[in-house]
C-alpha cells in the first residue's frame, strides 16, 4: 500500500498499526537491550536511505530535521501508550 503525502491519517495509523502487529511477536521475550537495538537499527537504516540529491551537506541537514521529527513524533506516541501509567 502506498501513501501520498496528505494522505488519511487514519488509514495511514491502521496500516502501521498491522505491521507493527505483525514485528510485536518477533520482540516479545527478548531483553529490553535487544529491542532497543533491533528499534535503533531500523531507525538507522530508515535514516541513512534519506538522501539528497543536492549534496552531503543537504543530506546532513535533511537527515537532521527528519530525526527531530521522528523524536517528537516517539515522544507523542509514548505519551499516548503511557496514558495514566505514572499515577
């Protein structure tokens, strides 16, 4: 399936939503260590395919913005698994 940019936020959370399903059973057991390396490995890969034909140093700053973006966005979701967790 693809996505355009625009594109429903709804659809586009359930499709994630499947595939994240689908890595759950493949995580489930191993060590809070080995899942955060398996997490920070796609994170890297999915980064690094993020070029810009413009030059490294457009690259860099692309590469840049993107992993603020992917942050805040963590950070949101976190929020929004934790609900209540804290008290």
């Amino acid at each position: 399936m693809s996505f355009t940019e625009g594109a429903d936020a709804a659809r586009l959370g359930a499709y994630c939503d499947a595939i994240v399903d689908r890595i759950k059973p493949i995580l489930a057991g191993e060590s809070p260590g080995v899942q955060r390396a398996v997490v920070c490995d796609l994170a890297a890969i999915w980064l690094a395919c993020n070029r810009d034909t413009r030059g490294r140093a457009a690259g860099d700053r692309l590469r840049e913005e993107l992993l603020a973006l992917h942050c805040r966005h963590v950070r949101e979701l976190a929020e929004v698994y934790l609900g209540d967790a804290d008290g």
